[in-house]
C-alpha cells in the first residue's frame, strides 16, 4: 500500500469533525454579521443599561431608515466623491514618494544620511496633529487636508519600503552584478520585484491611517466630505446620521484596503507561496 498526497477542494469551516461537511466561508460571515445585527437590536430595543447605555442608541432600523433617505440625496453620494478624492490623491502622492525614499534611505548611505534624522524626528508626530500647520501653509482648506492624508500614508510606506529594501538576500545583486547588470538592473529585476510584498504591506496599513486622518480633517477644517457630514450630524443630535456617516467611512475604507490587497495580490502572484496552499490529504490505494 502506499500513501499519496492530493489536494482537496477548499472550502469553510468542518462541522461535525473529520468526517463532518464544510460550510461555506460566505455562511460563516453572513452569519457573523447576522449575529451582530440581532445583538444591536435587542440591546437598543430592550434598553439595555449595563456597563454602557443602550437606551439612548439609535437601532439598526432607525439607521437603515436614515441611510435610506440619505441614498436618495444627492448630497450624499457628492460627500463621498469629495472624500474618495481627498484619499487618493493623497495616498497615491504619499505611495510614489514612500516607496521612492524608501529604496533611496535603504541603499544609499548619503540618503540615509541626510534624510533618516529628520524622518525619525516628524514620523512619531500624529498626522491630524499637523492641521494647524496646514491651515498656515496652504491657503485652500482642500489643499490642507491632502496634504494631512499624504503625511499619514507616507510614513507607513516609507518605513516598510526601507525594512523590505534592508531585507533582501544579499546573493540576489551579487547574482546579478556577476552576470554583468549594473546598478540600474539591480533596482529594476531584484529591488523593485523583491520589495513588493513589503510595499503593499505598507500600502494596506497607510490606506487605514489615510481614513482615520482625512475623516478627523474633514470634521475639523473641511466643507464637505463623508467626515464633515457625520461632524455636522452630531452637532444637531441627529445620532442615527453619526452612524450613517460612520458605517459609510468603514465601507469605504474596506473597500479600497480590499482594493490595494487585491492588486498587491496581482503584483506579487509569482511568489512562492502567493497563491493559496489547500491542505493536503492522504488516501490509500492499494497495489494491483
């Protein structure tokens, strides 16, 4: 008899054991926020007062009320082209200078040493920190907060571009320099290729930062904009329009991270190990 291995079909979680059925994965998160749901309405229906207060909460049918009418506004939809514009122009300038500054601190030492102490001393600063600054340095609110959302997304990148650069097997140049390649095919089929996974990791965790700081602008010195809406919301106690306001800059957010995932998921799809690896099973056969 002898023992093979052989992929199986990929599926969810096993119930019931070994031998048990699997459940789809979009079973197991249907029902999570399923779960979720019920738990929100019971608690805000019941009035709940433990630890926190539920009895003022707005419930899941009074915000889905409330997003309803706001979906047939098109105010609505204005704030979150405004905001959507206000992340990608800043993560995208924020993405070309990490990356760029990112390999030029990890391989050139003058680099480093021009730029690295002044790095070290702004990063630890919060970004949402900076809107003074901005409201002094530019004269347009809209121009200020771009430039709080590049600051936030720079950092990450910067720093995961320079640790993924400092990161890379050493015998990789060499290989190529043997072989003859200067110093511009060094950067362009090692460097570059090798830093990627690095990259969009990098790229993953400033798009979450970017959120958390052009929403925070936005209440503070912006006109429009999913977070000056949800601001403008709480000012006139309109609770089910906060949690409209916040469920839409989740939603955002998820989709555009899933969207940097995904093309980091393309970028990197020649990697050992990018695609995913299904369990192996073993099953006998007998020798005829």
């Amino acid at each position: 008899m002898t023992v093979t291995l052989e992929e199986p079909r990929t599926g969810g979680p096993v119930v019931g054991g070994a031998g048990g059925r699997r459940v789809p994965s979009w079973a197991v998160r249907a029902a999570s926020l399923a779960g979720a749901l019920t738990a929100w309405h019971l608690l805000t229906a019941g009035d709940v007062r433990l630890w926190v207060r539920f009895d003022r909460f707005p419930g899941p049918l009074e915000v889905a009320r409330e997003f309803g009418r706001q979906a047939q506004n098109g105010q609505f939809y204005a704030d979150i082209a405004q905001s959507l514009v206000r992340i990608l122009s800043g993560f995208g300038l924020a993405a070309v200078f990490g990356v760029a500054l990112g390999i030029a601190i990890a391989r050139s030492r003058w680099a480093g040493d021009l730029l690295q102490p002044l790095i070290e001393v702004v990063r630890p600063i919060p970004a949402i920190a900076l809107v003074p600054v901005a409201i002094l340095l530019f004269p347009q609110n809209e121009q200020g907060i771009v430039f709080i959302t590049f600051v936030a997304a720079f950092f990450p990148i910067l720093v995961s571009t320079r640790h993924a650069v400092r990161a890379l097997p050493t015998v990789w140049e060499e290989a190529v320099r043997t072989l003859g390649g200067g110093r511009v095919r060094v950067i362009t089929q090692v460097v570059l290729p090798g830093v990627l996974p690095g990259v969009f990791g990098g790229l993953s965790v400033g798009m979450g930062v970017s959120w958390i700081c052009v929403i925070s602008a936005e209440m503070i010195s912006g006109d429009f904009g999913v977070g000056y809406r949800t601001w403008q919301a709480y000012t006139i106690v309109d609770y089910p329009g906060v949690l409209v306001g916040m469920i839409t800059i989740g939603l955002l957010g998820w989709l555009t991270s899933g969207a940097v995932e995904v093309a980091g998921r393309r970028a990197t799809h020649w990697l050992p190990g990018a695609r995913r690896r299904r369990p192996f099973r073993s099953t006998e056969r007998r020798r005829r």
